[in-house]
C-alpha cells in the first residue's frame, strides 16, 4: 500500500522520557510480576496508538489538498442515471480514503440536469461524514437556500469569464449572476455565525472557451475582482475545456492574485482534454497553489462546453504528488476501490486513468 507522505513541515515529540523509563522497567520485570506484566501490556499499547496517530492522514493538515468533485462534476454529463445507493457508496469510498473535501452534488433543477434529482438524499447522507467538508454546487440563491436547508459545509459558486459560455451554460448573463452571488453571499451571512457555508466563487472558462476560443486575462481578472469584492471565501480558476498549458497557468494565476491580493485563497479546476492536466497542476504548484479539484477515474465535463473531456484524474494526481514528497492525505489503494462501484453503473469508456490502466508499480510501493 502506498501510505500518504507525511507532512516535512512539522515533526512530532518522541515518547515523554517517563513512559521510556516506565515502558523499561515494565519489560524488565513483566514475568516477576502481574502488576507489571499490566503495565507492559498497557504502554505497549499506547506506544503503538501513538504511533498509529503519528502515521495518520488526518493527523496533520496535507501538502496539498484535494476536492474530490467526482460526485457532482463527475456525474453531471452522463446519460444514464447512477442510483442514489451508488452515489451514496462512492461517497463513502471517497471519504474512507481520506478525502478531505467532496463536491457531493448540484442544487439545480431537475428539469436543467436529472442526475440530481436525487440531491436532498444524497446530501442527507454524506453530511454525515464527519471527517471532511461536503459541499454542493448552487447555481443561484434558490438553489442556496436548498443548501443552506441541507446543511452543506461548503457552497461553490460558478461564473464564467466567457460571456458567450455563461449564458449558456445559467442563462444569465455575467453582470446578473454577480448579482446572483451577492444574494447568495447575503443569504450565508443571514445564518448564525458558526453555521454558514464556505463560499468559493469559481470562475469557468479562465483559460480558454470552446465557444468563444481565447479568454482574455483581463476579463478573468474582471470576475475574480468582483467575487473578491462581493465577500467570497476563495475563488477558484476553472479550465474548463482543458486548453490550459503550463505557461498560461502561471500567467493567469498570478494575474489573479495581484488583482485580488495574496490573502485570497485560490485554486485549480483542470480537465485533461489535450493530456496536459497533471503538467498544468504542476504549474500550478509552482504558482503557489495548494488546492486543486479531481475526480475519480477522470469523470466530468459540463454539459454546455463542446469538446470538453473529464477532470484530471484524482487516482494519478494522488500519486504524482505523493511521489513528488507532497502529502494529500489520501489513501491511494482505497481510492483506487471507488471504480468498482463506477464501473457496475458507468460505460467503461467514461472511466479513464493511467493507474487504472497500468497499475501501481511494485517497485513504488511502500511494505504495509
């Protein structure tokens, strides 16, 4: 099993010098006395739960952190419908790998995309996940205020900065769904303080448009200044279509940050239509990015962007920064097990990744 890398940034204390000199003088005298031989046995133990702590994933924030999105933007264009039990299974394999942030669903009509119909459901049970933030994506304040109902820890919120693409993929224009987002942003601020959802407003197409062709910088600038200004939590830069190359990343990253200041969080949404997605989260790594969106087996791509192919793949990104020394904290074996329960309702051509294909190498395993 390949096991997380464990974060360099921190190191841990060893054992308190007492319990060394406790746990000594037990194993001297554990067969002389049943007193003793208890007390062995009870700091064997807790060296072991100590170290067992020590080795966690959830132990320490990760390198990088990774939102699974295959749940919502991994299933939003299929034409088949994936049962609420299997989206509820996925979420759990996702979760039991260690996962720290699932796109779980889209408060959207049913009528605009069918595949979540079934939201309220499949939301209800991965709330109860505990171990990582479940978000949703809302379209506008109606489908906000459903979330806020649900009970979502994290709402992410889409504008493109192709005018052409936004009408098309919420039939609004840009100028009235930044309206959309300061009346999302003014129903979380209407919640109690300790129960308002974190707010990332995404911006699509910010490198490139299959309708439009090339996104000005000026105009992804234009979008992620007004989020800033409308009160969101992070903002997010959306490749939408996948024409992204290394260079364009940090070039349009570092736009971003002096037009929104270097205390916004960001992050990057890839999708790997032209196979430079990992190269373009490497990039973005060098840019100054620590959080990025990936969907198991490569599922996604949105409904109103022709030509567009599924998300980078979260199995191979996982491994690419593990191998890279860059914690995710995720277990890849587990995460791995999530294309069983895709692959009993998905067309296998849907289903993509290298390590699916090739395995993971022997050589790079770690004993277990």
């Amino acid at each position: 099993m390949i096991r997380p890398a464990r974060c360099s940034a921190r190191s841990e204390p060893p054992l308190r010098e007492a319990g060394c000199r406790e746990l000594s003088e037990a194993v001297i005298a554990v067969h002389a006395d049943f007193e003793l031989d208890r007390l062995f046995h009870r700091l064997f133990f807790k060296a072991i739960i100590y170290n067992q702590a020590r080795e966690s994933p959830m132990t320490h924030a990760p390198d990088v952190l990774i939102c699974e999105v295959g749940p919502r933007d991994g299933l939003q264009n299929l034409d088949v419908f994936v049962p609420t039990e299997a989206k509820c299974a996925l979420v759990d394999m996702i979760a039991a790998a260690g996962v720290r942030e699932i796109d779980a669903g889209s408060f959207v009509p049913p009528k605009v995309v069918p595949q979540f119909a079934d939201v309220d459901a499949v939301m209800a049970y991965a709330l109860a996940h505990k171990t990582a933030t479940i978000g949703a994506l809302v379209p506008n304040v109606k489908g906000a205020e459903r979330a806020i109902t649900a009970g979502v820890n994290a709402m992410y919120f889409v504008i493109s900065a192709s005018e052409t693409h936004n009408r098309a993929n919420v039939r609004r224009s840009i100028e009235e769904q930044l309206e959309g987002f300061r009346a999302v942003r003014a129903a979380i601020d209407a919640c109690p303080a300790d129960q308002r959802p974190h707010l990332m407003g995404a911006i699509s197409t910010s490198f490139g448009c299959s309708l439009e062709g090339e996104v000005s910088e000026a105009a992804v600038c234009r979008v992620a200044r007004a989020f800033a200004q409308a009160g969101a939590d992070e903002i997010g830069l959306a490749d939408t279509v996948g024409y992204a190359t290394p260079k364009l990343i940090r070039q349009i990253v570092e736009a971003v940050r002096r037009e929104v200041g270097s205390q916004m969080t960001l992050r990057l949404h890839l999708h790997d239509t032209l196979g430079a997605g990992l190269a373009n989260a490497v990039a973005g790594l060098e840019a100054g990015i620590h959080r990025f969106d990936a969907a198991v087996s490569g599922l996604g791509g949105c409904p109103f962007a022709p030509g567009a192919r599924g998300n980078i793949v979260t199995e191979d990104l996982v491994f690419m920064l593990e191998r890279m020394g860059l914690s995710t904290g995720i277990d890849l074996d587990r995460l791995m097990q999530t294309r069983e329960i895709l692959a009993r309702h998905i067309p296998a051509r849907h289903l993509t990744g290298h390590l699916h294909e090739a395995g993971i190498p022997k050589v790079l395993r770690r004993a277990a």
